[in-house]
C-alpha cells in the first residue's frame, strides 16, 4: 500500500515523561504505517528547553507561524521541585505559556465523545467546546488590602496628556479591599476572531456571555466588539453555513448549557472559561479525554490533549511496572493536526485518514477494550482493562 503523501511538514514539538512515551507509539504505530510524514521537530522536553536556554520553544511557536499548524506533547512547567530534579539553571516558563502569547491565541478545549462514557448531564450528546479569553480581568489585576476609612479611586492619565479622568471606586468607612482589572480592545476583537472561526472551521453555533446588565460598561464592551465584529465581517459566512452566533447573560448561559444537547462553542470571558472548562470538562467524564487547539487570529493551529505529563505513570514505568495511561487525547491532536494540514494543503486522504484513526480509537474503546482511567467509570459491561501499549495495538489492528 503507498503512503499517504503530505506536503507542508507539520511542526512537531516533543515533550516530557508518559506522554513522550505515548507520543512514539503513536507515531510508529498508528501513523508512519500509512502515512508519509513529514514533520520539522522541535524537542520541548525540559532536556532541551534548559540546555537551550528555552530557545527551542520560541523556535517552535515562531516555525508555526512559518508552517501554520502544529501538534505539541504535553511538557513539564517546572516548579521548585523539577528544579531539583531536572538541575535547572532557572524556573523555565511554560512552554503553553511562551506559545500562546507569540501566536496570540484562544484555546478551545473539547471533549471527545465516546458511547460508554456517558456525560453526568443526560442530555449532552454532543460535545462542549470551551473557548477561553486568555488575557486579562483577574489574572492580571491589582488587589489592595484597605487598612482603614479612606477613599479608593480609578484614575486614567491620558498619555497626550489631556484631562485626568477620575471615578470613586468606594468611600471606605472601614477595612476592606480593592482590585482593578483591565482589558484591551485589540485582545478582546482577537478572541472573537478566533471564536467566530473556529465556530465556521467546525460548523457549530457559537455561544457568548457577559454580565452586561451588571458592568455597564466593562462587561458591556465585549458585548459589542463581538456584535461589531459578527455583523462586519462573519454573518453572511454564518447564514451560508447554517450556523448561527447566540449571545445571552453569563446566568442564562449556564442554564441553557445544562439543559442542552451539545454540539456548540461556548466563548468564555477568562474567568468563566477558568471555571466552567473544568466543570465541563469533569461533567464529560474524563480528563485524558479532553482535546485542546490553539487558534490565533491569523489561522494559526496548535493541537495538543489537555492533560500533563502523567508523572506519577512516568515513575510506575520507569520502575519496571506497568502503566494504563489514556492515549485518546494525544491521539486526537495528530489527527486535528493532520486533518487541518490536510485541509489546507488540499490532501483529502490526509484528512481522511485522520479521521479514519479517531475512528477505530472510538471504535476500541465503545467494542470495551480501554485504559484504567475509562474502565473504572465506563458503563459498558464488563470492559476489558488494557496497558498503554495494548490500547495502541487494539487501534492499530483496527486500523
Ligand atoms: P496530569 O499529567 O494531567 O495528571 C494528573 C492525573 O490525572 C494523573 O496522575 C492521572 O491520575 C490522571 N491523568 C491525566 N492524564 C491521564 C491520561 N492520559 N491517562 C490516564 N490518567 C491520566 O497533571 P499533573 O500530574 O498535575 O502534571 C504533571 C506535569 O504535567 C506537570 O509537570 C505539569 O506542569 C504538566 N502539565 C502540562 C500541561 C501541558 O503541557 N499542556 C498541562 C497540565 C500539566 P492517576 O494518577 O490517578 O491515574
Ligand atoms: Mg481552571
């Protein structure tokens, strides 16, 4: 059988412990067999990001900009602990966090649905994906603790210097505290960029909320640069694809969300995305089922699954003993990355064949054969509990 052919490389970034593990089984078991691929590496694991000063991420996020789509394997953020471990000149940034603020993205987290795994709302029989704004309101305020009766103030000095603008936060008549937040018009016009594209790309409604009603003015702005963007430029595109941009109250959100079906992107201020992804995430059932993609506002893509390294695997495997670690997600950002280089290079075997591998992994794990973390809450009877490199083979038979 020929292979399939690719011709942009993918850009390939490497990472740390299980998943590293995972991410060659995947390629020389599920991929290269069919595949002609071509990728242009980058070794993120923590080795290499200290041995190059983390040169080689940067190198990595600025070859997607080059390249367009990527496909990275989870990676250690050191703590002080992996400081020790790794004997690192520094506490290296996170990778994720270095590439999203090059690419300027929006991450979308979606779950990968899966008969046996049932979602504890009975109704989603669809996915959720969570489109979270990753700039700005309390992930970069400024908190003061007020020791006593005192006046607390917004002050704006414009940089031309024309008039100071003032406003009265609160007259303190006693202790208490005090947080400003800011955002910017460019972050908040790329989120809905990003959101209303990847809402096209996947042919699904897009869902937006605010607390508009409440923050007349801060909240209020996201409201209308989306509105502004959404008429401008994306619902002519949204009426041809039948699909449609739905913007309500942050609370009435939360309530359609539960007693929907699925199918939709939710756009999440950074809070609410903080929040609601975890709750979605957990209500969906698995974390090592959850898929994560970057998407910039120049059509950008960056795939990757949404869990870690599985340390405490690594450690099990590295002692001799066997690990059951969930390979779906890792699975699932080369088939999203192919599938999308595919897309763009106009290689509809590649996207086929994409497609056909998240196949036969559903497949695996609905006919019962899965890993540790799904056989303990599947509700197919019976399952048939695999090891990590079992659960790779029962696919690539299937395939
Ligand atoms: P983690 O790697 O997501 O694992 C936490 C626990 O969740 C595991 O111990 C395991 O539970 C379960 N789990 C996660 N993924 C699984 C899978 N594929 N199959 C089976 N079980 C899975 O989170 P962590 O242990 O907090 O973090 C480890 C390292 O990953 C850290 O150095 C952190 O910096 C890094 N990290 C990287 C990314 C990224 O690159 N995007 C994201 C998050 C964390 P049991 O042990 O109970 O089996
Ligand atoms: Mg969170």
């Amino acid at each position: 059988m020929a292979k399939i052919r690719m011709t942009t490389p993918l850009v390939e970034m490497d990472g740390d412990e299980m998943t590293r593990i995972i991410w060659k089984m995947i390629k020389d078991e599920l991929i290269e067999p069919y595949v002609d691929l071509k990728t242009e590496y980058y070794d993120l694991g923590l080795k290499e990001r200290e041995r190059t000063g983390d040169q080689v991420t940067i190198d990595s996020a600025e070859a997607t900009k080059r390249l367009g789509v990527a496909v990275k394997c989870a990676t250690i953020t050191p703590n002080a602990a992996r400081v020790e471990e790794y004997n690192l000149s520094q506490m290296w940034k996170s990778p994720n966090g270095t590439i999203r603020a090059i690419l300027d993205g929006t991450v979308f987290r979606a779950p990968i649905v899966v008969k046996g795994i049932e979602p504890y709302v009975r109704t989603w029989t669809k996915p959720i994906t969570i489109a979270r704004h990753a700039y700005g309101d309390v992930y970069k305020n400024t908190e003061l603790r007020i020791p006593g009766a005192g006046k607390v103030e917004l002050v704006y000095t414009p940089a031309d210097g024309g008039d100071e603008v003032r406003s009265t936060v609160h007259e303190y008549a006693g202790a208490g505290i005090a947080q400003g937040i800011h955002n910017l018009d460019d972050s908040i016009a790329s989120f809905a960029r990003a959101s209303f594209n990847f809402a096209l790309d996947t042919h699904q409604d897009l869902w937006f909320a605010t607390k508009d009603t409440i923050s007349k003015t801060y909240d209020h702005r996201f409201k209308d640069i989306f509105a502004e963007i959404f008429a401008a430029e994306y619902k002519e595109r949204f009426d041809e694809a039948g699909i449609e941009y739905f913007y309500t109250l942050i609370d009435d959100a939360v309530a359609r969300v539960i007693r929907s079906e699925g199918g939709f992107i939710w756009a999440c201020k950074n809070y609410d995305g903080d929040v609601m992804s975890d709750m979605v995430s957990t209500a969906f059932g698995s974390l090592a089922m959850m898929t994560s993609v970057l998407v910039s506002p120049k059509g950008y893509y960056e795939y990757e699954a949404a869990h870690g390294t599985v340390q405490r695997h690594y450690y099990k495997h590295l002692a001799g003993e066997e690990t059951s670690t969930n390979s779906v997600a890792t699975i699932f950002a080369w088939t999203g990355a192919l599938a999308k280089r595919g897309e763009l290079d106009e290689l509809p075997e590649l996207v086929d064949f994409a497609h056909r591998l998240e196949q036969a992994t559903i497949n695996t794990i609905e006919s019962g054969i899965m890993t540790g973390d799904l056989a303990a809450i599947t509700s197919l009877k019976n399952p048939t509990r695999v090891n990590t490199h079992e659960f790779i083979r029962a696919v690539a038979e299937r395939m």
